[in-house]
C-alpha cells in the first residue's frame, strides 16, 4: 500500500505544487477583489485545486499504461481502489488545512472578522470529498478519457448537494437530543457536514471496487 501511495505522490507531485501555487494567488486575489459572501466558495476552491491532482492520477495510468502493469504486481484490486481514494483524501485535508491557514492570516492581516473559519472549511471540505465521491465510480466505469469533465462535473454536484444539505443539517440539529443542551452551531454544523462527507466517501469506495472488481483491461 505505501508503495501505491509514493507512486500516486510521484505522478503528480509537480502538479500538486503547482496547484497549491495557484490556490494562494487566486485565493488572494478573491480575497483583495470579493467579499464576504465569497469566503464558501474560496475556501472550496483551494481545497479542490490541491486535491485535483489525485484524480489526475487514474488519467495518467492510463495514458502510460500502468493501470495494466500494476496488476502484474502483488497487490489486489482492493488496494489499488484503497490507494487512490487514501491519496485522494488525503490531499483533501492538506487542501483543508492550507485553506484553514490562508483563512486565518487573511483574518490577522485585515479588519475582516473571520470567527467562521471552521464552518466555512467544513463546507469546502464536504464539497470535494462529495466530488471524489462522484468522480471514482464514473473513472473507473467511463475510463481516464473524460476525466476532466466527470471532475468539473462532480464539484458542481458537490456544491448542490451542500446547498441542499443545509436544510438537512438544520433538521437533525433541532430534532438531536442534544437540541436542549447550549451546544454551539458553529461546531456542530461543520461536524455533520464533514461526517455527511466522510459516509458518502466511504460508500463510493465500496462502489468503485465492485465497479473495479469487474472491470476487464
């Protein structure tokens, strides 16, 4: 499995520095020309950027023909579908993480109160795991060939899917037993969206490997 991972990491490292590159300027650039109204939609971006990368990685196998050599080696089916989805998520929370980072010295920096910070990644951070979650099965079914449509298509997905979840996450924080108890929304709402995220992630993976399982190259 960590050889996997290095591998993943190796096709795409340059890309993923580049991209977190890209994720500070355009980041700063929002942030200097935008508002508040725009600080979902940064904190979604920079996460995406960094993790675009990863599903980058199937693209790649493709066009070099490893896809078909990595399962001349001791591996199973099952750890070559784990190792993109660990990749994946694991480049989501470096995303998060640097997003949480620029967020927060933009606060330190500026007059723009940014007591939300949380929140705010939060819902970035379900955004794109819901688009990895999408993007996998559709790979794996169509192939690397549209690759760059099946991602725009699931952070798009991913975005719907968090407007709509708002409603969800309202609901089950007033109908939780907990409801009564002084607990602060701003950390249980951003808890629930990371969890909404994490289930439908999981689900995916299990999908993807029946899809996997079956696949002929």
């Amino acid at each position: 499995m960590t050889g996997l991972l290095l591998t993943n990491y190796y096709l795409v490292y340059r890309s993923f520095f580049a991209y977190a590159g890209i994720a500070v300027l355009v980041s700063g650039l929002m942030f200097y020309f935008g508002d508040a109204s725009m600080h979902r939609f940064v904190a979604m971006l920079i996460i995406l950027l960094i993790a675009m990368p990863a599903l980058e990685i199937i693209k790649y196998e493709g066009k070099s023909g490893y896809d078909k050599y990595v399962l001349t080696l001791p591996v199973t089916r099952n750890n070559i579908v784990q190792s993109h989805y660990l990749f994946y998520f694991f480049v989501a929370m470096i995303g998060a993480l640097l997003s949480y980072g620029i967020f927060y010295i933009y606060g330190l920096i500026s007059d723009t109160p940014m007591d939300d910070i949380f929140k705010i990644v939060s819902f970035g951070t379900f955004i794109v795991l819901f688009a990895g979650a999408i993007a996998y099965p559709l790979l794996y079914m169509i192939g690397p060939e549209k690759s760059d449509a099946i991602v725009i298509g699931g952070a798009i997905g991913g975005l719907f899917a968090a407007i709509g979840l708002q409603g969800v996450v309202g609901y089950l924080i007033e109908q939780s037993p907990l409801s009564n108890l002084s607990i602060d929304p701003s950390l249980s709402v951003p808890i629930i969206y990371i969890i909404f995220g994490v289930i439908m992630y999981i689900l995916s993976f299990f999908i993807s490997v029946f899809i996997y399982l079956r696949k002929e190259f």
